[in-house]
C-alpha cells in the first residue's frame, strides 16, 4: 500500500480540525509525550519506549526531537520524509516508512491527515518530530482502519523532513506521476478487456501431472469449484512442486505482466477450498513476478504458456508463511495447493 495514498485524506475536511499549538500540553487527559520515550537520529528509525500508562492525550501534542538547518515547510510544498507510527494503546508499531530504505516524497496539502501535518507543516528541514493526539485528531472520525488504529484508539507519529524539493524537482515529479497514472490506467483498460474476452477454461495439450499431484475435477457448468482428491498424494516435501494438466499454447507468462486466472486453493488435505475464482463466476486478475501475490505463484507461474492449466504445491515458507492466514483457515505449518487456468497475460 503507497503512503501517499495511506496517510493522505480523500477530503479536504480533515485537515480543518483544530490542533493544539506547537509544544501545547493537553490541560485534561491522560499521559502524552511526556510518558513516552523516543531516541531519534536523522535516517535512522527511533526507538520508542511506552511509558507504564497507556498513551491518553485529550489533545494534540508537538515535541521537536532534532531540529533541522533548513529551509521551514508550508502548505504547497513537496517534501521528502520517512514516517513512524505507534497505535498508542496497544504500544505496537503500526507504520515505518524507515524499512523502504528511502524517503517517501509528500505534497503538503490542506487534505493531509491533521495529525500527519501537524509534524509536517511548519517545521524545518532535517526536523524529526514527535506528535501524540487521538486517532480522531490524527485521522478524522473512526480513526484509521488500515493501519489497524480505532476511534477510540491514541495514535503516536515521529516525522523526519529529509529534504524539500525545488519548483524544478516538483514539476518533473509530478509529470513522471502524471504518466505513471497514465500508464496504469492503460493496463487497467487491457486488462478489462482480456478479463470480459477471456475463455471459460485453459485450452491446450494435455499432459500427465506429475506423481505428487493430487487428483482434480472440473465439473461443468458455470461457477462450479474444482474438487481435490488427496486421498492418493502424498505428503508434501517441504518444497516448491509445479506440474501441468494441459500444456498451453499461447506465449510465456513473463514477470510484469498481470494474468487474467481461473483457480482454486486448499490446503493439503482439507475437505474445502479455502479460496475459488469459479464461485464468483469471474476470472481473477493480478501482476505476477512483481511480489503482488504469495511467492509461490511468482516462482511458479511465470513461464508458463498462457492456455496451460497448472497445478501449484506450495510450502508455508512461499506461501503464508509462520503467520499463515487466519482469515482463510491456513496454519503457519500448512501447504497449500492450488489449481491454475492461466486465460490470458497482459
């Protein structure tokens, strides 16, 4: 997920809310920056220490932690900056724009999140800043869901401002975002055009899986789910395993391009799928080779001829990993296996 489109506010309200003044210190409340302690250094991200209190501040609070030489930022400028956020209440880590390796470039608007301007706007270049305030004054009404913060939640951001970019600078920016938008709104066309054209099902030659493959029908009719049969596989090896059903006969997938798929999931050995194309009677659509979808269908996915219809064992290690996904039923420990109709790359 970008952080521009994180942290910036869809609407210009948001950043109307009133904000405490630069070093106010809430009058009511629980504890603020005061029961928190940030280590800060340029380039580098802080390490914060919650106090025993959770952080309860009744309005913002501004603490610069390292004041900068440079030039002061202002509504209209477009700056460079590395970005962390804590949810205040559970003390986790929420965001920490630090582990890209390289600044995130900003527009200092009106729309910005008020909590994210407040340690933004106004405050020199080579500035880090501390702001602690509530999720409604961070992010406007109901909080922040994506960064896993609640209304009623207190939110802590730190802010470095690396850098402010010259008229010159911003205006290449912006034309390289304008013809990046342009690009991908271009794809976005092709690939409506291979999903809405694309056929029911792969076509090709078929071929004799491989002998770890469990067994796969296709019933026919529309939206009908593949069925496993795992009864004569067996035990997965911990690795990588690709086999093919048909040999398709269309070009070769290659890393970039975004497949138009019908598929199916399960884990090895469950009696249901976990996840199906077929049961929303549309193929799906998504980037591969690019880090978009679990490593698995990265690694094994491309190169292979569009038409081909591939079956897919995957280890916890390129799938889901040790978290697994809760949500899908899969276990840190779990193999997942997954039927492929690769319809169409773009």
């Amino acid at each position: 997920m970008s952080l521009r489109r994180t942290l910036t506010a869809a609407a210009v309200s948001l950043g109307m809310l009133t904000l405490a003044a630069c070093g106010d210190k809430a009058a009511e409340g629980g504890p603020g920056l005061d029961a928190v302690t940030i280590e800060a250094e340029p380039g580098t991200a802080p390490t914060v220490e919650f106090g025993d209190e959770k952080l309860d501040p009744a309005e913002t609070e501004t603490k610069v932690l390292v004041e900068g030489d440079g030039e002061e930022t202002a509504i209209g400028d477009m700056v460079t900056t590395y970005i962390w956020v804590g949810n205040g209440f559970d003390r986790k880590e929420v965001l920490n724009t630090y582990e890209a390796g390289e600044p995130e470039r900003i527009e200092l608007v009106d729309g910005l999140f008020p909590g994210l301007k407040e340690g933004l706007v106004g405050h020199k270049v080579g500035s880090i800043v501390a702001v602690a305030s509530t999720a409604e004054d961070a992010f406007g009404e109901g909080g922040n869901p994506a960064l896993g913060i609640g209304d009623g939640d207190s939110v802590l951001f730190v802010t470095e401002i690396v850098s402010k970019l010259s008229d010159d600078e911003v205006k290449k920016f912006k034309a390289d975002e304008k013809k990046a938008t342009e690009q991908q709104e271009k794809q976005a066309k092709k690939v409506e055009r291979a999903t809405k054209n694309a056929p029911d099902a792969a076509s090709g030659t078929p071929v004799d899986p491989a002998g770890w493959a469990p067994e796969v029908t296709y019933p026919k009719g529309k939206g009908k789910v593949p069925t496993f049969d795992f009864s004569g596989a067996p035990k997965p090896n911990g690795k990588l395993q690709v086999t093919q059903l048909i040999e398709g006969e269309g070009k070769k997938v290659k890393a970039g391009q975004t497949l138009v798929v019908h598929y199916v999931g399960q884990v090895f050995g469950a009696e249901q799928p976990f996840d199906s194309s077929y049961s929303r009677n549309e193929p799906a659509s998504f980037p591969i080779g690019v880090g978009q979808v679990v490593q698995g269908w990265d690694q094994a996915l491309v190169g292979q001829k569009v038409g081909s219809r591939v079956i897919v064992q995957i280890p916890p290690e390129l799938g889901y990993g040790e978290a697994g996904n809760e949500g899908a039923g899969i276990k840190g420990t779990d193999t997942i296996v997954f039927a492929v109709d690769i319809l169409a790359a773009v």
